[in-house]
C-alpha cells in the first residue's frame, strides 16, 4: 500500500514524525512525502525507506500542493 503523509516545513516535526514513516515503511508500505525541496538533500540518506517528493515555494505549497503531489504519485489516503 502507499501512504502519503503531509508534514511540509518545519524541519523539527519532520523530524519528529519520522518514526511514524520507518513503522509504515517496516511494515512493507510505500511511504510518500512531500517536503520543502530544500530539506530533501539532508532526507534522502537519512531515511531512504522514504520517497521524498520536493516542494517548491510556491502557492499554496503547505498544503494543497503536497496534496496534488501525492494524488499524482498515486497515494489516495494521506495523513
């Protein structure tokens, strides 16, 4: 299953939700996340269980736009 988790900026909670991503991914799911493009270099080796999808600064980039991006990543429930 994919799950998508919503959690954009603040480098503190992503920080703090990465354990809620390593259980999902442990238990054999795909966990999307769209995150600040500018956090995703200091992600990608720390958590590779995650497929980190880079946001743009732009519009309405807290939120809606995470959302598009999961739905075009094909994750139809996000948290």
């Amino acid at each position: 299953m994919k799950i998508g988790l919503i959690q954009s900026r603040g480098i503190g909670d992503i920080i703090i939700a990465l354990p809620i991503a390593k259980y999902y991914a442990d238990q054999g799911n795909e966990v999307y996340w769209p995150i600040y493009e500018g956090f995703v270099p200091s992600f990608t080796n720390t958590a590779p269980y995650v497929r980190w999808l880079p946001v743009p600064l732009k519009g309405d980039w807290l939120y809606d736009l995470p959302l598009l991006m999961l739905s075009a990543s094909d994750v139809s429930e996000s948290s």
